[in-house]
C-alpha cells in the first residue's frame, strides 16, 4: 500500500490503559520539560492495524492507542495526570513504526535513546534540545532521513548504514546550539546534507561521493575545509556562504543547465595557509594555483602579495625582483623585513569562481603570514651545517627544494642510494621516507617526508 506523509490532524479518540503490557526493548526514549501539561507527537506504523505501545512514567502507566494509519502521519497528544515540576521520560514503542515526528513544542527537550530496526524517517524540528544536545541514531539501521531543525543540537550519531541518505540540523529559535561533531564518513550513501549555524572546522565527504544537496552555510564558526569535495560531480544544490573555502575546497560544477542562484559560494573569509605549506620564507600555494569551479575547464588563479617591513608599518605591495613563483610556489627575500619576520598576505581570484569574496568581490585573502628565518616545516627531522638558504616543501606527490642561489645538489635514502641529482631550486618527484640532502653551497640537510 503506498504510503503518504501527510499529517492526520486529530487526536486518537481509543486511549486505554493496559497496565500489564509491558514495553518492547525497541523504543524510543524522551526527555520531557518541567511543568510539562501534556505531550504530542507524529507516528506512522508499518502496518495497518499496529497498536501504539507508550509509557508516560511514574504516576501515568503505559497506554495503548489504537486507529493509529500506516498510511499517513496520525497525530496524538496525551495529557498527564500529574505534571512534574522535574523532568520526566516517556517511552514510546519503536518497533512498529516507520515514522516519528516531534514538531514545534515546548514540552520534549531531549532524546535521551532511540533503538528501532523499522523507523526510517525521524523528524524532530522546532524543539529546543540545548539541554539534552546529542542525538545518536546508531541503533536505527533501517533510518533514511533525520532532521533536527531548529533544536540546537551539538553532536549526532548516525548508523553505519548504506541506507542513510539526507540529515538536516540548525540551532533553536533563539539562535542557541551548533552543530559541532556528526560521523558522515559511516552513511556512504548520504546524498543531502543541511547544516545552518554549524560549527565544524572540517567536513569528510570522503565517503559521499553521492552527495547531491551540499548546505553548510552561516555557520557560527567557519567551515575550512571539506575533505572530498572535488569528487563530488553531482551536485545540484550548494550553499557554503560564509564560511572560509580557498577554491580546492569547493565543489566544481558539472550538473548542465543547472541554475547559478541554486550554486551558491559566496561571502568567503579570510583563509588559513596550513603549517606544513610554510618553512622560512617560502610558502607554498602550489594546490591554489588552478581551479575550475564554474568554468568548462580549469583557469588560472591570480596572486597578488603585500607585505609589511616590521609590525607597525603598512602594507604594500612586494616589488616583483624580491619574489620568485615557482609553480605557486612563492620565496621572498628575506632583505624585505626589518625586524626578522617578514609579514605578508595574499590575495587571489580565479575566474572559476567569480563573487566568491565578501561583498560580491571576486577576490579572497589569506590571514597574515609571519615569515622568520627559522624553518617550521612540520616533517623536518634534523638538519646538519649551515643551510638558511634552503627551505624544503612537503607536498603529496614530491617536495619542492628552494634555494637562494641556483646549485647542484643531490638526494639520498637512508641506505645510501641516490634517489635525485640535479640544481635547485626544484620539484622532486618522493615518496615518504627519510632523506639527506648534499647541495654544493649549502651543505648537508636531513629530513623527513
């Protein structure tokens, strides 16, 4: 029988109480508000005739509800006998119903346990759940869709499940929660995510490569990085406003004929330049250098640096003859600071992504970056003699080697074998391991990738 979700607005005329029922191990558990008058809330069963089993506590015993549609949402309400001026639960029987929903009340305040192997849509929305802020679902292997609209949620628990596919979360009607931790890496089918007001520095999309709807927008902090994204080909919905997404962290659109107004990217903050891109005074921006975004194929990113002498100057921009840009890769003369830390930042736009800054600019920039003459590469091991001069770039695939003069230079494993010989400055093709480095100028380096 095809099943419909429409709300049946009444309240079901048959509530008796059978005290000796007792409650299946499959229910749902809630947490109910002080001073609590009553309680409503939306069922559908699996099948026509289901009875609905639930447990109003202490004082109430457990009713049953009978007329209870396995076709449409049927709306009921119990009135307690005795309202408390302490929290209460309530149980209701999950193991005959498809659907849950919780909207709009002041009297549930929290999810305390869920378990059902049948419940495939739970919907709780317009709910404050600030004072009971994780949600876990784990024991729902059959849930399809969870939406927690509107209740300030900070942590949710999926199942490890193929079947999982849409999830929604938002802060109460006060603006108070944010999402902070959900484990999207177990539903590898999930195909919609709607985060409004998160707080997720990164996001795994590694395992949804199905993922149609991508929301993550006005967040109370700053969405990073989306870890995935670029595999990411069937997108038809995206809102990623203000967060802070260089472009190799945002989707590329191959969706045709899809409308611009439902690809929305815009409002982007200033960015992090991780560690691990910054050693001396060299940093590398190799992974911004093309993008295609919006474009039929990938353009070509625009930098432009500005820099400041010692800590109370102004920026200015930095004269071409004191930077070199090898493949993104940008080493600046050192002879620019005044006080030993070189102070730049960098702004960029690629045609891939017009209007991606604040304001509709086309442009975003990245944070200050303090250059010093001390190397910071995180992968650095050790280093012998001197070699100020040299700066070493991990990068996925190889290192790029900077060096202040052009020299020969020659790259060894641990067991003596030569795995590179040639002038730097360069880009050595490397897999991880430990090296040393012999350059003709600036001695011998170790390290390790």
């Amino acid at each position: 029988m095809k099943r419909k979700l429409l709300l049946l607005s009444f309240v079901t005329s048959l509530v008796s109480s059978v005290f000796a029922q007792e409650m299946p191990t499959e229910k749902a558990t809630f947490s109910v508000a002080p001073n609590a008058q009553s309680v409503k809330f939306a069922v559908r069963m699996s099948n026509t005739g289901d009875v609905l089993v639930c447990n109003f506590g202490e004082g109430e015993g457990i009713k049953t509800f009978t007329n209870v549609s396995d076709e449409t949402l049927t709306s009921l309400e119990y009135t307690f006998n005795t309202p408390s001026s302490q929290e209460r639960t309530i149980e209701i029987a999950a193991n005959k119903i498809t659907t849950l929903r919780v909207v709009n009340t002041k009297s549930i305040n929290g999810i305390v346990d869920i378990n059902s192997s049948l419940l495939e849509n739970l919907n709780i929305d317009y709910v404050s759940l600030t004072a009971h802020n994780k949600v876990d679902v784990s024991k729902c292997p059959a849930l399809v869709s969870l939406t927690l609209t509107s209740t300030g949620v900070e942590e949710v628990v999926l199942p490890k499940s193929e079947l999982f596919e849409s999830v929604q979360v938002s802060p109460n009607a006060l603006g108070e929660g944010t999402l902070k931790k959900i484990n999207l890496q177990d539903v590898p089918n999930l195909n919609e995510i709607g985060f409004v007001g998160a707080s997720i520095d990164t996001l795994d999309l590694r395992n949804n490569p199905k993922m149609k709807v991508l929301v993550s927008s006005l967040p109370k902090k700053a969405l990073r990085a989306i870890k995935g994204v670029k595999q990411l080909r069937g997108i038809t919905t995206l809102d990623v406003r203000a967060n802070a997404l260089a472009f190799d962290q945002l989707p590329d659109l191959y969706v045709e004929d899809l409308e611009l107004e439902n690809f929305r990217y815009s409002s982007q903050g200033s960015i992090l330049i991780p560690k691990n891109k910054i050693n001396g005074f060299t940093v590398d921006l190799n992974h911004l250098t093309t993008a295609k975004g919006l474009a039929p194929a990938k353009q070509t990113t625009t930098f432009t640096w500005k820099y400041k002498a010692n800590a109370t100057a102004k920026y200015v921009g930095v004269p071409s003859d004191k930077m070199t840009n090898v493949d993104g890769v940008f080493t600046f003369d050192k002879t620019l600071s005044e006080d030993d830390t070189l102070r730049v930042y960098c702004t960029m736009s690629n045609p891939g992504y017009p209007g991606i800054g604040k304001k509709n600019s086309d442009n975003i920039s990245t944070y200050m970056i303090k250059l010093t003459a001390t190397t910071n590469g995180l992968n650095e091991v050790a280093a012998t003699n001197n070699h100020n001069d040299i700066a070493i770039i991990f990068r996925e695939n190889d290192v790029y080697i900077e060096s202040a003069v052009q020299q020969r230079a020659t790259l060894y494993n641990l067991v003596g074998q030569k795995m590179w010989d040639g002038f730097l400055p360069a880009n050595v093709p490397l897999h991880n391991g430990t090296y040393i480095l012999q350059s003709e100028k600036s001695g011998t380096r170790k390290f390790t990738k």
